[in-house]
C-alpha cells in the first residue's frame, strides 16, 4: 500500500489559503468531509484534539495532523498546499506549507502508525517536498505520492 492508494480522489487541495493553524486544519477537514462524506466538524474536532496533544508540524514545512474518527472502513489521506505557509508550532518553527492528513478508524491502531511512519519518512525526503510544492494539479500529487511511496517501502 502506498499514500497514493489512501487518497480519494478530490482528497487534494492546492492553492488553498489559510491565514491560521487552525483554519489550515478546518480547510483539510473541510476537504475530508466533503469527499469521505463524514462530518467536517467532528474531523476538525478530532484533528485539534490531537494537536492539543502537541504539534504535528514535523518540520521543513510540513504537517501530518491526524485523528482516529468513527465511521471510517480504513485510513484516509487528505493533502493541503497552501499558498502560504502558516505559523504552526514545527518542531523547527518553520511555518508549514504541506499538510499530509492521515484519518483513521479507531481500531486502526497499528496500521495507522504504520501510515504515520510512512508520511513521515517520504517528508524527509527534499525532493519529495520540492516535487509536492511544484506539482502543478491534484493528478500529478497522488501520481507523485503514489510512486514515491513505492519505492521508498
């Protein structure tokens, strides 16, 4: 399995613009809602829950907010690139422009660290990084994500 394959399609949002941390979050809630077709709200609840918990901002720009959410079959991958970057609480205190939104089901336990680990090492990689902030469609994202979560496995 790769990141690609956890991304609906319409589960990428560029050019976004969020003045905020937590209108950044409502913005890939927002999106979750819209194409998993749960609650925005609750997604946004469980995504500021967890940051309650301590940033999710990873460093180099780069997000992966999460949140375990009823209702789900599986984990889901949502990705935002905003047009800015927001101040996030980075572990770098580097405002992040990347946010690589994994929402799994509670019981998901493993597999859901397993997909955080997996984001993670590909947003270390600053070719991939580059690639996410110049992709020029939502296509050429879950393209880019699904290739290079493969051979990085």
């Amino acid at each position: 399995m790769t990141i690609g394959d956890l991304l609906e399609p319409g589960a990428v949002a560029l050019r976004a613009g969020a003045p905020g941390k937590r209108q950044a979050l409502s913005m890939v809630a927002d999106v979750a809602g819209r194409v998993l077709g749960l609650d925005a709200d609750t997604i946004l609840d469980g995504l500021i829950e967890r940051e309650a918990a301590g940033s999710t901002g990873v460093g180099e720009g780069v997000a992966i907010p999460h949140a375990r959410l009823e209702r789900l079959d599986g984990i889901r991958a949502v990705v935002v690139r905003l047009d800015a970057p927001v101040a996030f609480d980075a572990l770098d205190d580097k405002p992040v422009d990347l946010l690589i939104a994994l929402l799994a089901p509670p019981e998901a336990n493993a597999q859901h660290l397993r997909a955080l680990a997996r984001v993670a090492r590909m947003m270390r990689q600053a070719d991939i990084r580059t690639a996410l902030r110049q992709a020029r469609s939502a296509d050429a994202i879950h393209v880019l994500l699904t290739q290079e979560a493969a051979t990085a496995a």
